[in-house]
C-alpha cells in the first residue's frame, strides 16, 4: 500500500512538471499571441562626448564610443546617448545592460576604411563563415538595445560589387570615378581587385573543417558584413531608428529570443546584393512592428539555417508577430526561406502593405533542404503594384551559391524534403500583380492545406496550382485581363474553391492537367461545362 507522504510527494512532483508539459504543448492563435518580453534600463545615461568622442564626420570615434558601452554595462547598465552630430566610426559591439541611444539628427556613420573590420568567425546564409566584423555587433547578451531617432550607415556602397544596368548614366559615371576595377566586359563594377577575383573564381567563404580565419586573408574585402547582427541574444529592443546602406543584411538576429524590432526605418538601395531587411534566423518569441522597409532584397525574411547544418542546429524560427509594417520595395514583403532548414512555426502576420515589391507574401525553398513550416497565419494584407506574384509559394528555388554544398536532390521523402503546411491567409487585397496565386511544391511533398478566404486580387492571370494538395479558395474575386484559365491545376489533390468571382466573360475558368489531379470541389461559382477543360491525363470526374 502507497503511504500519504509518497503520495503528497508525488503530487507535489505533478505540480512541479506541468508547467513544463503545459509549456512543451503550447499553441497560439490570434486569440492567444505569443508574449514578447521587453528589456529594462536604468536611467543612468553616459554621454560618448565624456569618452572623447567628436560629432564631426572626420574624428574615428571607435574607441570612445565602445569605452562609453563597457563601461556603462560593468556600472549596472542604462542608456548610452550619441548626441546630433555625424559620428564616424569602426565597429561598434554592444554589452549587456547597454541602450544605445541615437538622438535626433544624429548620424552614426561607419567608417569605408576597411582595415578597420577585422576578419571574424560569422555565418553567411546558415552557416559558419568567415566574414568581416559586422559595423554593430552583439553576442550572448542580456537586455540590450539601439533606440532613438537618429540614423545608423554602414557605408555599404564601398563593400558591394553593381552591374551597370542596375544604375543610370551619372550614377554610374560617379561609381567609376570612385575607383574599384571593372569585369572583363566592362559591365559590373567591383570594389577592388581582390573583390572581382573571388567573385569571378566563385570563391567559397565557409569555415569548413581544417580552414582557419588566415585562409581567407586574400579574399577580405570579398567577405561583406551585415549591418546589425546579433547573436544568441535574450531581450533585445530596437525601436526608432533609421538602418540604411548596409554592406550586406541588414538587421540579422540569430539565436535570439525575446526581440522586438518597432518603429524602423530600413533602407538600401534597389541594387544593393543580398541587401535584405530583416532576417530573423532561428529566433523565438519575437514582435515587428510598425516598421517602413525599402530594400534590394527580401524585406521582413523568416529563416533557421541551411541544409544539413541548419538541420542539425535544429533552431525553428517561431512564435512570431509581424503587424503593421509597410514594405515599398524588395524581393518579397513578407518571406520564409529559402534557407528553412531549422523550420518555422506559429508566425502572425497582419496589417501590412507592400508596395511595390517583387512578390508579396513568399515562400521558397528546394529539395534536399529539409525543415518544417507550418502555422503561418496572415491577415489583413495589403499590396499595390507587385511585379510578380501577390502570393507565392515554389519547391524549385533555383539560386545557387558557392556556399552551397551537395544536396540530396532525388525526388524521394527523406530528411531533405521541405515541408510547407497548415496556413490560412485571410482578408488579402491586391490591385496589381502579374499573377494572383501561384503555388508549386514536389510531387513527392505537395504544399499542404493553405487556406485563403476573402482575397481580392486584380491581377493579370489569377491562380496556378502544381503538385498542391488541401488548398482552399473561399469567397474569392479574381479581376484578370487574360483570356488563359482563371486558374490552373497540375497534378493537385483535395482542392476547393468556394464562392470564385470572376469579371468578364472567360472562355476557360478551370484547366486541370496531369493524372494525378483528383477530388476538386467547385461550390457556389458560375462555371459552365464547357468552361473546364482537361488534359495530359486528367480525368472529368476528378473535378465536381
């Protein structure tokens, strides 16, 4: 027979592990968002112009404003204030406890000298690398952040390599004036000798086994920083500010947990290379909000590592609130991937316009990537003037780097497969875009039960579906000025469009291709017998 005091011991144990299991099984909806912690400060405030720093665009200020920082952080923290001015500097790493504060018409500028970043262990899209030291760095820090008003430039335009078509003729003269080399063909201007060799020799910046930071010595001015990075971070805040001309990303949160990015401003130049915004790699519980972005890449970019070693890091980037933000240029607006491999999960995405940008809401990736992304929830989305796709997903991003390494590209389920599933898009508006939806994913791994409800999109076709299975169409209204399908089906399964509107007479409003498309459900939709059409092996009876 059980005694009492084993019992009460054993429930007191129960008490103690629930919170635990309660933790491990949590879900979130918009009823129940994720909570991000804020940081605190204490109100001391150390003045840079106390540590001999000078606002006057010549001094180098690296010393004065790191001592400000180290100091400030082994005093018990508070706000570390750079006053109006144009301040030049070096890196700039940041410690616990520490605000750096930018006031008004304050401008930190870093320096073009590049002797000054040192050649550092970093990563390069998931994976370990050699880089330059980022301009604002930060590493296992606890309550930490860049606030205020003011600007912070990386300087970018002396790190990145451009062709000429990307300019006009008196930007280009003046790039040409500024020194560097050109290509062989006099088309693309690089920074230097050394910058135009390793890209030309496709050289590879990763810190694989046997490599050490020496190695890379010849190739230093090749390995572009990004602008902010922070890594592995807890509490991190930065509200106010203007990022801009970034040698490579942007703003790179790696590891972090607890962050908030609020009211920035990040802009670089429509052709600045890998000029993303925001990359939020592998981070949990996370807020963006109320930000403006205007970029040569991707905008607000969700990732968690490459191929086999962002699968072993095993990081998802999750638990994430993505509201009220405007995107006036990039590659995509809202975009996950293609660098997944770590998977994300439970990402809210509303109130949000993209203006202009390449595609709207954007998910990639490709076989032999692997990772899991489930649990997008997007609402509330708006967008103008897209040039491609208003919301697209596709299995065969086709990039290639030479930091890419082997991968398991046969058309078979393993550990490489992507994994795209369980989202739902609502109340989505666009006047503008070549095409409306386009999804494709792998025949061996279809994207998987996305949902999409109230959409509006003028468009010039409306919606293509290869190897898709589980995808919903609710009260749509599709305004298209093609005489090709309304919409598209390739080898798709499970498919249902409930209340499509259309304008104007279309001779074909549903094309269903391949034999293994089955099980699509028209309801409450004005579609006549002769306005479907099948073909390459697609049955009559697969369409209801």
């Amino acid at each position: 027979m059980l005694r009492i005091p084993f019992l009460l011991r054993l429930a007191s144990l129960g008490l103690l592990l629930q919170p635990f299991f309660a933790q491990a099984q949590q879900t979130y909806s918009w009823e129940n968002l994720p909570v991000i912690d804020q940081p605190r400060f204490r109100a001391d405030t150390f003045l840079v112009t106390s540590y001999g720093a000078k606002g006057d665009g010549l001094t180098l200020n690296t010393k004065a404003i790191n001592r400000a920082i180290a100091e400030c952080s082994q005093k018990g923290g508070g706000v570390v204030v750079i006053p109006a001015g144009l301040w030049m500097s070096g890196p700039v790493v940041l410690k616990s406890n520490v605000n750096l504060h930018l006031k008004k018409a304050a401008t930190l500028l870093f320096t073009p000298d590049k002797s000054q970043y040192a050649l550092t262990e970093g990563f390069y899209e998931g994976k370990a690398a050699a880089r330059n030291q980022s301009p604002i760095s930060g590493t296992d820090l606890e309550n930490v952040a860049l606030t205020g008003q003011g600007i912070v430039d990386g300087n970018g335009d002396v790190w990145r390599a451009v062709h000429q078509r990307q300019l006009t003729d008196s930007q280009w003269k003046e790039k040409l004036a500024s020194g560097g080399v050109l290509s062989d063909d006099q088309k693309t201007w690089y920074p230097s000798v050394a910058f135009k060799t390793a890209s030309q020799e496709n050289k590879s910046m990763l810190l694989t086994s046997g490599k050490s930071l020496s190695d890379f010595a010849d190739m230093k001015d090749f390995l572009r920083p990004n602008l902010v990075v922070l890594l592995r971070c807890k509490k991190v805040l930065l509200e106010g500010l203007t990022f801009q001309n970034s040698p490579a990303w942007c703003l790179h949160p790696l590891l972090c947990q607890h962050l908030t990015l609020r009211k920035l401003t990040v802009k670089n130049p429509e052709y600045a290379h890998n000029g993303d915004g925001m990359d939020i790699e592998s981070c949990k519980n996370f807020l963006v909000e109320d930000c403006s972005l205007d970029v040569g890449d991707d905008a607000i970019c969700i990732k968690s590592g490459k191929d086999e070693e962002g699968r072993k890091r095993g990081v998802p980037t999750e638990n994430g609130i993505i509201r009220n933000n405007i995107v006036y240029n990039g590659h995509g607006g809202f975009v996950v991937g293609s660098e997944m491999s770590g998977g994300a999960r439970y990402l809210f995405v509303s109130n949000c316009t993209f203006m202009g940008t390449d595609k709207g809401l954007r998910f990639k990736s490709v076989r032999g990537r692997g990772g899991v992304v489930e649990h997008i929830y997007a609402r509330n989305i708006f967008m103008k003037d897209i040039a491609q796709e208003a919301i697209f997903f596709d299995m065969y991003y086709f990039v290639k780097f030479a930091t890419d390494s082997p991968r398991d590209e046969r058309p078979i389920v393993n550990e490489g497969t992507p994994v795209f599933r369980n989202m739902v898009f609502e109340n989505v508006v666009c006047q503008g875009a070549k095409k409306g939806v386009f999804v494709r994913g792998l025949p061996e791994m279809p994207i998987q039960q996305v949902r999409m409800k109230n959409l509006i999109l003028e468009t010039e076709r409306g919606v293509e579906l290869i190897d898709a299975r589980g995808i919903s169409l609710d009260q749509v209204q599709l305004v298209t000025n093609t005489v090709e399908p309304l919409v598209f089906i390739e080898n798709s399964q499970h498919l249902t469009f409930n209340s499509v509107e259309y304008a104007g007479k279309m001779p074909i409003l549903f094309s269903v291709n391949g034999e293994r498309s089955q099980d699509i459900h028209i309801q409450k939709t004005d579609v006549q017998t002769n306005q479907t059409v099948f073909a390459n092996g697609a049955k009559a009876f697969s369409l209801k």
